[in-house]
C-alpha cells in the first residue's frame, strides 16, 4: 500500500534526522502506534508488534517509544484507572474517557485551538502541553443500561445507583 510505504518512510527519515537507527522492529513499533486512535498501552503496543516481530523484546517498546516521544511524534498521558496511553494526536484535542469500558475517545473541535490562545494570552502564559479530560459515560455503554454520572443541564451530577466514581475533571 502507497500509504503505509509512505508512512513508514517518513518514519526511517524522522528517525534518521534526529539521529536514531530506523530498525525493522522500531519501525513496526512506531507505525503500529502512530496508526492507533485506541491510546494504546506499552504492554498493548508489546503484544501486537510481537504478533509478526516474535522477537522484539518490552525493553525495545519502551525505547522505540521515548524516541517517539523525545522526537515529538507522540504523547503519553496517564489514564485515571489504568496505565499510560500512548497518544500519536499531537493536536489539541478533549479525551472523552468512558469510567465503564474504559474506551479514551478522540474529540477535536476546531475552537480548542483560539480558546488556548486566549488563555495564553490573558495569564501570560506560554503553553507547552495540555491535557483536557472528560469523564463520564460512552455512547455504547450508555446503551447497554449499566447506568453512571451524567451532568444535567444546570451542570450538577445526577447519579444512578450503581455509580462509583463522580467525579468530573476537566
Ligand atoms: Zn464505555
Ligand atoms: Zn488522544
């Protein structure tokens, strides 16, 4: 496939210029973890490369994934309940986190970008990162009837009964 060709030698030449080996198993790494929207873990990342590279070790995974990271092609981010995600959006964006399935979803909204700037602008201060999250219920969860937090339009927590966790960060 054009794409993935043309992915993976973007990849080799981002490696290349910062200075890094493109291996095989560095490569695999990375193109599995740049074309994820799951925010995958470290040990997620492991099982799936490990799947056509038997070889590749946890100690690789976790090497090839700071390069990722010190070269700028992905973020990690800690997830309330679990282990880091990996994250290869490098766009503002919200992470819709559901408290049943755990599912981090992807939300960009085209305001995000002028909201930081205001916020930049008015405290006088230079945004280097940022991290917004939204917890609560996701759709198909919230289907199935297993119930949860929801905030009602005066913005106070309305709760079912088995709800375990209400707090909402953003
Ligand atoms: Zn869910
Ligand atoms: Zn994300």
């Amino acid at each position: 496939m054009a794409e993935s060709g043309d992915q993976e030698s973007s990849i080799i030449k981002t490696f290349r210029n910062s200075g890094y080996r493109a291996t095989p198993q560095r490569i695999a790494i990375s193109r599995y973890i740049l074309s994820s929207h799951e925010h995958p873990t470290a040990q997620k990342v492991y099982s799936e490369v490990k799947k056509n590279h038997p070889t590749v070790s946890l100690a690789t995974i976790y090497t090839t994934i700071k390069i990722l990271e010190e070269i700028g092609m992905i973020q990690e981010f800690n997830h309330p309940q679990s282990e880091t995600r990996l994250d290869p959006n490098m766009k503002p964006h919200l992470h819709l986190i559901c408290s049943r399935c755990e599912t981090i979803s992807d939300w960009l909204d085209s305001g995000m970008e002028e909201f930081i700037a205001k916020v930049s602008a008015e405290a006088n201060f230079v945004v280097t990162g940022l991290r917004f999250d939204l917890k609560g219920i996701c759709n198909s969860c919230k289907d199935d009837g297993v119930g949860g937090g929801s905030m009602t339009a005066a913005g106070e927590l309305s709760r079912t009964k088995d709800a375990d966790d209400s707090t909402i960060q953003v």
